[in-house]
C-alpha cells in the first residue's frame, strides 16, 4: 500500500498560503512535501526530486498523518526547564484559539494584553507576563494573523478530477507526456525582501518603492512531470489569447505525433471555445484542477522554489533584468540543483 497524504480541499488551499508565506525553509520543505504526497507522488519519487532521503520523506508524511499542520514546525530539543507546564501552556493555546464572543467578553479577537488578562483571572496562571505568553503561543505554532476569506471548492466532480490528476503524476511514463501549467504573478518591478549571511548589525538592504509605473508581468510556466524540468515564458497580460500562444509554445517542445496532458487550474482564460478547439485539433488534453482546488496542481510546489531563486532579494529596475533572472533560475533549477539531488542518492564513496 502507498504511503501518501489525504487533504481536503480546506487544507490543500491553507498548505498552498502556507508555503508562500513562510521564511522558515524546514517548514517550506515539509510542506512541500505533504503538498506533492497528496498531489500523488511516492515518498521515493519526492525524495528523488527533492535530494531527500526517502525514510525522511516517509517520516514527514507520517507525522503529518497524525500531526496535522502542527507537524510542519520543527521541535527544537535542549535548553533550560520549562517555567509553565504543559498543561499550563496547552490551556493557554486552547484560550487564544477560542472566540473572546463565546465567552461572553465584550470583543472579538484576542491581544495580548487581553489574553493576559483573562488567563490570569480565569485562574491558569497566577501571573506571566506578555513577552512569555508570545513565547508560549509561537511554541504552539499560533501567529497573530488577520482573518482573511477562503473559497471551499463545489465542484460536484472534485474527487473525479482528484483521482485523475493522482494517476497521471504517480505514472512516470505511461502517459509519456504530462504537463503541470499555470501563471506566476503579477510579478512588479519591486524590491524583494530575503534573507543572507551578513556582518552583524550590517543587513542587505534594499530601497522601498511607494509608486510603481512600469505595470505588471506574469511567468507562464511548465513542469514537464517525468523529466522533472521546468520552462516558460514571461508575458505582459493574463488572458485567453497568451494562455493560447503559451500552450502552443509547450505543444511544441515535444513531438507533434505525441499526445500531451495538460494539468491547469479553472480560469476561465484556460478554457476559451479557441483553446478548447485548438487542443482538440492538436492532440493535447487539457486536464482541470477542481473549482477553487488550484493546489491539486503539481508546478504549485515548483512556483515557490523559483520564487526563492529568482526574486529573494532582489531589486530589479528594469524588466530585461527580470526576464534573465528567470531564465538563470529555471536553467539552475534544471541542471546543477537536479544533479545535487541525484547525486545525494548516491552511496557516499561515489559522491567525488
């Protein structure tokens, strides 16, 4: 029996924000690897594209199995005796996680103080000041966040596009030809924020921009599944007729005579009646996502690697400068980093 993942469509789309919100590059790993076990690959298969071991791979999606999200962050062991319980501070998460409404408290979302406050009268603690209850509470995986709004996915055929998306990416060559596509962005011509090795007290720094005219770009981009490489083009405007000029651009990378899937999310830009035509005549099957469920696709997880490669960091003024940043990412991407990772699977006296 394989060993993999099940996610709902609710924790496929919280991964997805997760994996583009962290800094923490373990979590972005785990979480890559939780994403790509429910997008159906093997733990062998995601140790061979990660430059993983796959008892590592396996252990991630063990946890993850009885862990949930909690298993994502990494526990650190060492250091001084705690001064709270465990008990003391499971208490003190289960009250931040609750509504201060259903409590009969006058607001709606805990600070601090008011968490303070309320753990103290209701007797958890007898005092703890604001510095620790942080600690505590980031011990506990919470962040103070802003509530923000999620689609639940409706499609009446989720499971069905589910399974099909399953099966291609666990069949590394039968079919031959399957693809994983989407757009990246919009990508601005501003400073991106990243982190280095630096003198103490003498970080990188880059300018803020508070008026930005030179508008927007977006990457389309291709994951070819079985060879592991990734390509694109980067265009001005999102819409059908690029979508279009993108998937012929794909179709010819491989051989006309050759059917190719393509996995791509529910924009209505990716099934105008002229690329549903033009694929019909061109042996290419376009192969959607469910409704609101854009994790399910496998360039997700490939996305967030080139976004770290090309753009942490960076303050690109011009958009000739974007476009060979890209394209140095993606041939790095292809070549030296798939290497490092072939080669970590090797035994260590084959290494040199």
């Amino acid at each position: 029996m394989v060993l993999r993942v099940e996610l709902s469509d609710e924790q496929g789309n919280r991964l997805r924000r997760l994996m583009k919100a962290t800094r923490d590059v373990v979590v972005l790993r785990r979480a890559m690897v939780v994403m790509q076990s429910a997008q159906g690959y093997t733990p062998p298969r995601i140790a061979e594209l990660m430059g993983l071991h796959v008892d590592y791979v396996r252990e991630i999606v063990k946890a993850f199995q009885g862990g949930g999200f909690d298993s994502l962050n990494p526990k650190w062991g060492g250091g001084r005796p705690r001064t709270f319980t465990d008990e003391i501070r499971k208490e003190l998460a289960n009250l931040a996680t609750s509504r201060p409404a259903d409590l009969g408290l006058p607001f709606q979302e805990w600070s601090l103080t008011r968490l303070r406050r309320e753990a103290i009268r209701r007797g958890i603690v007898d005092d703890i000041s604001t510095s620790w209850l942080a600690v505590i509470l980031d011990e506990a995986a919470l962040t103070y966040q802003q509530a923000k709004t999620w689609k639940e996915s409706k499609d009446p055929r989720f499971a069905e596009k589910k399974r099909r998306i399953e099966r291609l990416t666990r069949k590394r060559h039968n079919p031959p030809v399957v693809v994983s596509a989407d757009e990246m962005g919009p990508i601005s011509l501003a400073p991106t924020k990243g982190r280095g090795w630096h003198p103490a007290g003498e970080p990188h720094r880059v300018r803020a921009t508070y008026t930005r005219t030179a508008g927007t770009r977006f990457w389309y981009g291709a994951y070819h599944l079985a060879s592991d490489r990734l390509f694109g083009l980067l265009m001005e405007k999102k819409g059908g007729r690029p979508w279009l000029r993108f998937l012929k651009y794909v179709r010819s990378r491989f051989p006309a005579d050759q059917r190719i899937y393509v996995i791509q999310d529910n924009l209505s830009a990716h099934t105008t009646p002229e690329v549903v035509r033009w694929a019909r005549n061109n042996k290419v099957s376009l192969v959607p996502t469910a409704t609101n469920a854009s994790w399910m696709n496998p360039v997700e997880c490939r996305f967030t690697e080139l976004r770290s490669l090309a753009f942490d960091g960076s303050d690109y003024r011009e958009w000739r400068e974007v476009h060979r940043a890209i394209r140095r990412a993606v041939a790095y991407r292809n070549s030296h980093e798939v290497q490092v990772r072939r080669k970590a699977e090797l035994p260590l006296w084959r290494r040199h």
